[in-house]
C-alpha cells in the first residue's frame, strides 16, 4: 500500500523526477466510495463478526 502513497506523494511534490507512473492495489481519492462488504471489512467489529459468521456454502459455485 505504501508504494503508491509514497509514489504519489513524489509525483505531487515533485513532478520533474517523475516520468510516468501507474497506481494500484487502491483508490488514490478520498471520494471514492467502497461496495458494501468492503466497508463492512474495513471496521474490525463488524469484519471481525462478518468473518467469523461467515459460511463456505455463501461462496457463489465455480
């Protein structure tokens, strides 16, 4: 995660050092808005209890 924080932070601060760069692994905007279930694994009380409510038979069949 840091990669990109730090590589974007650069970029910001000093963009003659930097060519191009690609970001990933993560929204770079504070407006983005997670799906659902993200937010609900990102508060550790409610992922905690997601997870350890959670049933293999609610995984979608492959």
């Amino acid at each position: 995660m840091w990669r990109g924080v730090l590589t974007a932070r650069v970029a910001a601060l000093c963009p003659d050092l930097v060519r191009t760069w690609a970001g990933g692994s993560g929204p770079i905007s504070v407006r983005y808005v997670w799906h659902p279930r993200a937010r609900i694994w990102q508060g550790p009380e409610r992922g905690d209890r997601f997870m350890a409510e959670f049933k293999e038979e609610q995984l979608p069949a492959t």
